[in-house]
C-alpha cells in the first residue's frame, strides 16, 4: 500500500495524496503520494499558526524542552527506517542518509537545551533608580522553506530552533522529498506539539513563498535553496517588513598546496566533491591545486574517482546515489558539455545504466580550467569538480576568493602559516583546515558570505539572532 502524505493544518491531516514521488534509482518505485495546497489551505494554515503563537510563546521553557527531546529521541531511535526512507525518495547513499537522520535527531536535542539556556542581562541605567532589563522573545510565526537535498536535517535545524524559542511555523518542504517532511512533522506532533504550533504544507514554491509573504500574520521566513528564489523571497520579504534569512548556493574552492599530504588531499577531495552526489551546497566544486603537486593530485583522484560505486542508494557498497531526478540530470550534464566546448578535458560523467531505471550519473573531474570558465562560475550541484592549476599560494587564495559565493572553502596543507593567512583571508563564510568543505557539526553556527547567504546565522546558539526578538525594558519601582 502506497504512503499518502497529507498536510497537517491545525493539528488535522488533510488533502488527498495523488501526485507520486518517485524514487530517482529506481523510477518504477513510487515512494508515497502528495499533494498540493490551495490557497484557501496555505490561508488556514498561516492562520492556524497565527492562533497558536501566544500559547506557545508562554509555554513553560520545560514543555518546549519535553517536546524536541522527545522528537529528538524519536528520530535516533528511527535513524535506519528514516535514513531509508530518505536514501529511496532523494537518492542519498544508505550510510549518508542515516547519518543524516542521526544529525537530525541531535539537532533536536541541542535546541531541547537551548529551550532552557535562553538567557537575558540586567544593566544600571544611566539614570538614577532605573534598571534596564534586555530579554529575548520569540519573533512569532515563522514561514520555513526547505531544498530537497538534506530532507530531514535542513527541516531540522530550522524547525527545531524555532520552537525552542517559543515561535509557531508553516513548514513548506520541496516537493519532491514529501516523505521525510511527513515523518518529522508525525514525529513532532506525536512529541506532544499543541495543535497549530507546526503546520506542514506541500505545494509549488511560488504559490506557498507569496501566500507567506502577503498574508500579513507571517514574521519571519527562513529559505534554503537557489540564488534566484532566495533572492525574490529576499526582496518580497523585505518590502513586507519580515524579517528573512536566506541560505543559498556554492562554488566552494578546496585549495591543494604542494605540501600537502596527497593521499588525505585526495580523499579530502572526494568527499567534498561527489559525497551525496556532489548535491551539496558545500561541495568542492573547484579543487585549486598548485603546480608542484597538480600532476600527481590530478592522477590520484582521477584513479580513486574512478573505483567510486555509483549504484542504488539502497546498496549499502553504493558510495555515489543517483541525481535526484531527471531535470538536475540535465543539468549535470549541460554544464559538462559546457565545459568541454570552453576547452575543458572530461574524465567520467557518463550517463550509467543500473539494474533498476534510474538517474545515474558517474562522478566527472574537469581538468585543464581556469577560472574564467562556466563550470567554475555558477553552481552545477551535481557529481562535477574541476581542476584549476595555480602557481603558488597567493594566486590559489586569489582564485579561492574569485567568486559571488561565499559559504565554504578549504584547504590541504602542513604548513602553518599558510593555513592561518587562508583562515582569516578567505572570504567565506566556514573555511575547512584538512577537512572536507561539506560535512559540519550540528552545534556551531552555520552559513556564508557574499551571494551565498543573507540574513543572520543559523544553528548553534546564535540561531537565537534569527529566531528571538530582543526586548529592552526600563523599570523604576
Ligand atoms: P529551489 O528550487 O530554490 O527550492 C528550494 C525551496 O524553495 C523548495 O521548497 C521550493 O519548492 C521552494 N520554492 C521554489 N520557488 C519558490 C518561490 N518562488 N517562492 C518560495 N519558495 C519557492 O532549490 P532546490 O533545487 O530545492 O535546492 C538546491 C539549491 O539549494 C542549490 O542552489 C543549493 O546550493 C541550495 N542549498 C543551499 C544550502 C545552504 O545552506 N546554503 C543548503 C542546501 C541547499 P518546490 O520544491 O515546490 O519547487
């Protein structure tokens, strides 16, 4: 029996499943049934979470604590059905996307802390007799709009801090992952969320961002996903006066200096580059190698790329899933013909056949580019890297910087003060030291510079900036 995902609005599940969700390694496989909201629906839902702000905004710090931790543990316990159900419905490799839910349920229990360390400050007045009291208070009903490549860990580290301060959400996951929105939002519900506190809504992305934009009850919207909508949300937002925040692409550098440790640089490289099928807004998508290792890094990775298993992402010895479906299949391989007719040598990025039907694309390293290129310009987000060639250091971080993105780079290095110039001189927002540039802790902030990102931080405790409002009150007895 096929899986009907409906919305819930105001603690009901409604709306008739019949739109399928496929599975992209597996296109004979239908994964569950959604369905799309009117407007009369994406009305009652802000509406709901309008209704429900004060009763959540006044719960007691322990009952929002209850609730997340509770979800929390849930979706650990749940970490292989979950990590299933989203390695079939987006295509990301088993053991990735059980990790995935794994982080998800430490997301929640994070923010379950966070519900309980939200503090304020007393300060003298400059004024005799007075006190200034500064507190946070939730900002009121948040709009959250999701991508589909982490399903479960984006939502997560969206909807979690926005309980735990006490807001009300319309949750609007992208379409084609309807099945892990289900599953948290079940999950919550279940964890003992008031009815109206989280409300999900399934439907095109145009229609629910200016229902949220123009409804008036919405205060604050957090996006994730393209430069071209997170900029009109951006804007549509901002004429409203709602407050937003936007987390959008990459073209993330991983820069290779001669001494480097090859062998780590390669699998550094792999990782940032074709890991959950390069689908990453933190991928390594532009590997700048200086001249006295170029040949011998571009030799080691070609080999080690090569032996990558692109397969079902239900095998658990698949390391590179399927693209997640047939338009981002396109795409992948546009910006790969791109590249060869700008001069680019292609190794891989064939079109592979599998036993099941799917969208499988083998992991594609474009050598001999500059910089100028398409391919090291704009966002492919798909199994695709290049390699730039650079003379030394000054001109790899030169290159490094050469972008509108900003989110995150990298480096591959022994050598210290190499390491501690491109820390403080690269212009991103998460720069990584011998680490890959994608895969980042569930604790700490998260987001970038430039075109990349707008708006406060997320995660972490300086999600709180986005979430909370802050209060100064002056108080004379
Ligand atoms: P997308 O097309 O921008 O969609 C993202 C979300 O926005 C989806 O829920 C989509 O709904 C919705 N949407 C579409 N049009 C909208 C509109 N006019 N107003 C309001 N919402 C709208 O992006 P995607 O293809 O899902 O995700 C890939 C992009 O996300 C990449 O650029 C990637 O770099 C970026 N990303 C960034 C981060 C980060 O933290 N910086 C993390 C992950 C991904 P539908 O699905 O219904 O169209």
């Amino acid at each position: 029996m096929i899986k009907k995902y409906q919305h819930l609005i105001a603690g009901h599940w409604q709306g008739d499943g019949e739109i399928p969700n496929i599975n992209p390694s597996d296109t004979n496989d239908i994964v569950g049934l959604t369905t799309s909201a009117s407007s009369t629906e994406v009305r009652e839902a802000i509406s709901a979470a309008h209704a429900a702000r004060n009763v959540w905004a006044y719960s007691n710090p322990q009952q929002r604590f209850d609730v997340l931790d509770r979800a929390g543990s849930e979706i650990l316990n749940r970490a292989g059905e979950l990590g299933e159900l989203m390695a079939r419905e987006e295509g990301k490799p088993i053991k990735e996307a059980t990790g995935e839910a794994t982080r998800s349920g430490l997301l929640f229990k994070f923010f379950a802390g966070e519900a309980l360390r939200l503090t304020g400050d007393i300060v003298p007045s400059v004024r005799p007799g007075v006190t200034v009291e500064i507190t946070r208070e939730p900002i009121g009903v948040v709009g959250i709009i999701t991508p589909w490549n982490f399903p479960l860990a984006i939502p997560a580290w969206k909807i979690a801090p926005a309980l735990a301060w006490g807001n009300t959400v319309i949750f609007k996951p992208a379409s084609n992952v309807p099945g892990c929105a289900w599953e948290l939002a079940d999950i919550l519900v279940r964890a003992g969320l008031p009815d109206g506190v989280l409300n999900l809504i399934y439907g095109s992305g145009s229609a629910v961002g200016s229902a949220l934009t123009e409804s008036g009850l919405v205060d604050a919207i957090s996006f994730t996903g393209s430069v071209v909508v997170g900029n009109q949300l951006a804007v549509a937002a901002t004429k409203k006066g709602i407050r937003v925040q936007t987390e959008m692409g990459g073209k993330n550098p991983m820069v290779v200096l001669d001494d480097a440790d090859l062998d780590l640089a390669v699998e550094i490289c792999i990782n940032g580059a074709f890991f959950s099928t390069g689908q990453r807004c933190t991928a390594s998508s532009r590997l700048i190698v200086t001249k006295g290792i170029h040949d011998r890094f571009v030799a080691s990775l070609e080999k080690r790329m090569r032996e990558l298993k692109v397969g079902n992402a239900l095998d658990p010895a698949t390391e590179i899933g399927p693209v997640v479906d047939q338009s981002q299949l396109e795409q992948d391989c546009r910006y790969i013909e791109i590249a060869k007719s700008e001069g680019g040598e292609v190794v891989g990025g064939e079109i592979l056949q599998r036993s099941t039907p799917g969208f499988y694309l083998a992991p594609a390293l474009i050598k001999g580019t500059n910089n100028d290129m398409t391919i090291n310009r704009e966002e492919v987000f798909g199994p695709v890297a290049s390699i730039i060639r650079a003379d030394d250091y000054d001109e790899a971080l030169s290159i490094a910087n050469d972008t509108w993105f900003g989110l995150s780079s990298g480096i591959c290095s022994t050598s210290l003060s190499h390491v501690s110039h491109f820390k403080r001189n690269s212009r991103s927002g998460m720069v990584m030291v011998n680490v890959p540039t994608a895969g980042v802790d569930y604790h700490v902030p998260f987001g970038g510079t430039k075109a990349s990102s707008y708006g406060a931080r997320e995660q972490g405790a300086y999600a709180k900036e986005f979430y909370s409002v802050v209060k100064t009150a002056y108080v004379s007895p």
